[in-house]
C-alpha cells in the first residue's frame, strides 16, 4: 500500500543534515505497524516525510504504486490521512463537524455535504465509538475522547494509509489501551495500512502486526514481527540504556539495578500470581528469593483469600500486609 524507494530523510540545510538513508520500506494492507526508536532517532522526521510534510533528500514514497511528491494535495489527502500529538485546533466546532472536515478532499467548501459524506462520518463516529459525543463542543472533550476524535476525522477521509505519531501520549492507561485497540480493529477490519509512532512498548508488543525498529547504531530500519525482533535480541540492544535490559520471558524492560540482598534469602511458594508481586516488593528491599534446591529457613506461602492474597511465614498465618510480612522476615 505504502513503500519506499532508496529513500534518505532528513533536513536539507545547508548544511544537508541526514537522519535515516536507503530506506526500502513495505507498510502493508490490513496490518497495524509500530516505528519504535528512542529519542531523537528519526520517527518523527520520517513519519513527516512519509506524509509528504518534509521534502525528501533522496528516493521517492509511494502510495498505491504512485509517487507522494506527484500527486495533488486533495489526491494527497484521499490516498493518506495524518493525526499527529496534541489536541484539536478547531476549539468550538462540535465533535460531528471537526470529523466532517475529514470529507474536505473531495469536494469544496462551497458544496454541501453528500449522503456518501454523512455516511463516512456516521461509520467513523461508530467505529470510534464517539456517536454520543456528536454534538459535543470539541474544547469540552476529555484527552482520550479528543484523539479518538481525531482518529475519527482520518477514518471519515477514507485514504487507505493512515499515518499517527505518538497518539497516545499523554493518556492514562485505560486510554492508552483504548486508542491502540481501535487502530488494531481500524487495521484488520477496514484493511488500512496503519503505522503508528509510539514509545509504548508493550501495547506494541501486545498489538502490533509488524514493527518498523530504528536502529541508532547502524542506523537503518529494522523490519518484521515484533516476536521476531524480540526472538533476535534487536529490541534489548536497540532500546535498552543504563540500568534496563529486555526480559525476553517477560516481553518487557526490567531494572537491572535492584538493591543487593541484605541477611538470608526466603523461600518463596504458592499462588504464582501473588507470588509475583510478593516478590518484587521483597526485591526492592534487598531480601533475596531463594533459588535452587536449597532449603531456606524462612518460607512464604503466598495463598488466595476472599479479597486478595495473604500469606503463611513458616506455616504460621503473616496476614495480609506485605508491610507486616516484611517486618516479620526482618525479626
């Protein structure tokens, strides 16, 4: 749907400044595609020069076998919308009428809106889920209701590409989650190319189809399922930095610097999901987990009640405080 041609990208000068060279990338139909690096790597400036927003230093961007750079901006905007960070401009126009302008390519703003037009708002306001916020002044949305909007305006231009950068910045968790599960359904059900830039790794991990990883060391692109880059050891050497390192058991990037272990370790059994936050919380205060087969004096069951977890020291019943567990280990 999308691709690159021997492509350099970055900012003509003088003097010329070159940012990421020889770029021959596929976005494809029907898939959802992360561009992870870390700051300062180039997503930005490529993401920019993939919508035709920056000139190109060298090679060409295609879109449905056609040069970016020879189309007209309304052919443009019919074969690649755009939602970048940050709220919506258009303060009081409703929430209806913001996504109307997602319909501007193909026609002007002298006509009236068609019944083909209503119906690509319609179909982008439900698939957002944002029907009720119709007729909602934009300046009274919440952040995670303002980019679900402006994820609707793109829907409603019906361009096959749909490009984001960093859509869920500054968004609470649930939000988060909300947002990349809307451009993961976008993807696989509307067949859109959709790439999104993003420092979430995890939710990449969880949603994406393939990731577009730039590597600072070379630097090049790196392309292809995230299992994959992650099986190949490309995410821990891309993105990890001082004291982090990429669990590859876990999928995600762990602290490498826990505090040392003070005194004797305990043993540590039980429900494995209690356990798993026992754990960690006994690590951050430098009590050791015993491994192995050695037997530890000190053992902590970690066992379901009615609201929660609780635990046994040494078969003796510790509560359910983790505060109060770790004062027993200390005594």
């Amino acid at each position: 749907m999308l691709q690159t041609l021997d492509l350099s990208v970055g900012y003509p000068g003088p003097p010329a400044q070159l940012v990421l060279a020889d770029l021959g990338l596929t976005l494809p139909s029907g898939q959802l595609t992360a561009l992870l690096g870390l700051n300062g790597t180039g997503k930005s400036t490529l993401l920019r020069s993939l919508a035709g927003l920056q000139p190109l230093l060298r090679g060409q961007v295609q879109v449905q076998g056609r040069a970016l750079t020879s189309l007209t901006g309304p052919q443009r905007a019919q074969c690649l919308s755009l939602v970048l960070t940050g709220r919506p401009r258009e303060h009081y126009l409703t929430v209806e009428a913001l996504v109307q302008l997602g319909r501007y390519p193909y026609g002007h703003w002298l006509r009236p809106a068609t019944p083909a037009d209503q119906a690509a708002v319609d179909q982008a306001l439900a698939l957002t889920g944002t029907e009720s916020l119709r007729h909602q002044p934009v300046n009274r949305l919440s952040d995670g209701q303002a980019q679900k909007v402006m994820i609707a305006r793109a829907l409603a231009q019906a361009a096959p590409v749909m490009l984001l950068d960093e859509p869920t910045a500054h968004l609470d968790v649930a939000n988060r989650v909300a947002v990349m599960q809307l451009l993961h359904q976008v993807a696989h059900q509307q067949n859109q190319a959709v790439l999104v830039a993003t420092h979430d790794l995890e939710l990449a991990l969880q949603l994406a189809d393939q990731l577009w990883l730039i590597d600072h060391h070379q630097p090049q692109v790196l392309c292809g399922p995230p299992e994959q880059l992650a099986l190949e050891g490309h995410l821990g050497r891309v993105l990890a930095g001082p004291g982090t390192a990429f669990n590859l058991a876990q999928g995600r990037f762990v602290a490498t610097e826990a505090p040392p272990p003070r005194g004797r370790a305990v043993g540590l059994q039980g429900d494995p999901v209690g356990r798993f936050w026992v754990q960690r919380f006994l690590e951050k205060r430098g009590i050791g987990i015993a491994q192995g087969e050695a037997q530890p004096s000190l053992l902590v069951e970690v066992v379901q009640t009615n609201n929660g977890f609780g635990w046994r020291l040494n078969g003796q019943w510790a509560g359910q405080s983790l505060t109060e567990l770790l004062n027993r280990i200390a005594n």
